[in-house]
C-alpha cells in the first residue's frame, strides 16, 4: 500500500469533498485520518467515488501500464510531472468513455466527443479548462473565480495569522478571451496539523483556498511548467 500515493491525493481531495463539491459525506474523515495518522482503510474507495479524479486516474493508469494508485500517476494528476508526455490524443477518447462509466452526463460527454483538444494533458487544469468547472457534477458556477478556486495553486507564504495565511499566489486571469497566469494576493486558511511545516517563506499548493502541502523545487516547477502548458493548449 503506498501511503504517501494516498495522502498525496487526500490531501488535494479533502477541501472540495468537505465543501461538498465532490465525493462521499464519509470521505471527510478518512482523509483527515490518512493524512494525519498514515490510515489507508476506506481510501481507494473514497477517492473511486470521485466523478472526475477517478476517471483520469484510470486513463492514467493504461497510458502508463502502472498502478491505479501509484505516487507518480496521481503527482501527474495533481501536480504534474514527467508522465503527462506520454498522453496521446487517443488517451482523450479513453477518457470520455472512463467519464462515461462513472456517470458524468452523456450530454456532456457527447458534447467533448466534439471538442477534441490540441493537445491531451491528463492534469487537473485540463479539466477546469478544457470541460468546465465541475460541468460533470453540476453543483459550481463555471466562472473565473471558481476556476481559480478549484485550480491548483502554488505560492510562497507571505504573513501568517491565527489559522489565516496570506500568500502571493500564482493563478489564471483572463483578457480578451484568453487565458493567462498571473499573481494574486489571497488569505488563505490554513490547518497546522496537515502541514506543520509551514512557516513566513515556504513555498506551498492550495486548493479552494485552503493550503494542503508544501513544496519542493522539483513539485514547482512541474506544477508551473504543466499549468503553462495547459493554458498554451488545453482549449
């Protein structure tokens, strides 16, 4: 069982499941469990409820004949990494049918038949981009605060305050119908028990506003290098 593969991905599926954007009412729990107390009972089957991570996850897993749940596959997913490059137009066409058995609409997946991208990069900015944020589930505005709300943010940490952190955070704005990365100054909130390490200076990821890991050079400059990459070609 890879541990680190499961907290690496609770702790990016935590804050929209405990807004209740997406999985299960028990999910919660058990990723607070698993990140806090290395716990991987119930995880997997979390994370299979999901109906958009669960899909590329197993589109993943076929491009790169690994397991489901393996580190590099989800850090692909989350943060990106060298595996992306192997997705292929193909890869796209796998996906819509994994979207299909998961029960993402079939209007909506009719409609991405159409809508085939320049490029295929199996990354979580892709989906916000390229289908729309959460389109599948239906229960978020598809709008520019929600896209950066549900991105994958990264930043250094500029002031801390009580469980409030202030952080320079790179994001998507939008002129002229194109999309493009710029910084925005944002109070996030923060619980030291998920990333203790934290501290004036580190550099960390957010997702929907809540600060989920800190990060190395390696993990930003892949999640930097594929969010450019995305926003270059994911429409």
């Amino acid at each position: 069982m890879d541990i680190k593969a499961l907290q690496l991905a609770a702790r990016f599926a935590l804050p929209p499941n405990s807004l209740g954007f997406c999985g299960r009412r028990s999910a919660p729990a058990r990723f607070t469990e698993c990140i806090k107390q290395n716990k991987y009972e119930g995880i997997k089957e979390e994370l299979e409820k999901f109906i958009v991570f669960n899909p590329y996850l197993e589109t993943i897993k076929k491009i790169t004949k690994d397991e489901k749940f393996c580190y590099k596959n989800i850090e692909a997913y989350w943060l990106g990494n060298e595996r992306l490059e192997m997705a292929t137009k193909n890869d796209y066409f796998n996906l819509l049918i994994n979207f299909s058995k998961q029960g993402v609409p079939e209007w909506l997946v009719k409609e991405l038949k159409n809508k085939v991208p320049k490029v295929f990069l199996p990354f979580h900015l892709f989906q916000l981009l390229h289908v729309g944020v959460e389109r599948a589930g239906g229960m978020i505005q598809n709008n520019l605060d929600s896209l950066n709300n549900c991105m994958a943010r990264w930043g250094r940490v500029a002031k801390i305050t009580n469980n409030k952190i202030e952080i320079d955070l790179w994001s998507i704005g939008k002129k002229a119908g194109r999309y493009s990365l710029i910084k925005m100054k944002e109070k996030c909130d923060w619980e030291p028990e998920i990333t203790p390490e934290v501290k004036k200076g580190s550099l960390v990821a957010v997702h929907w506003k809540q600060v989920v890991k800190t990060l190395d050079l390696r993990e930003r400059q892949n999640l930097k290098y594929w969010t450019e990459q995305t926003v270059k070609y994911a429409l």
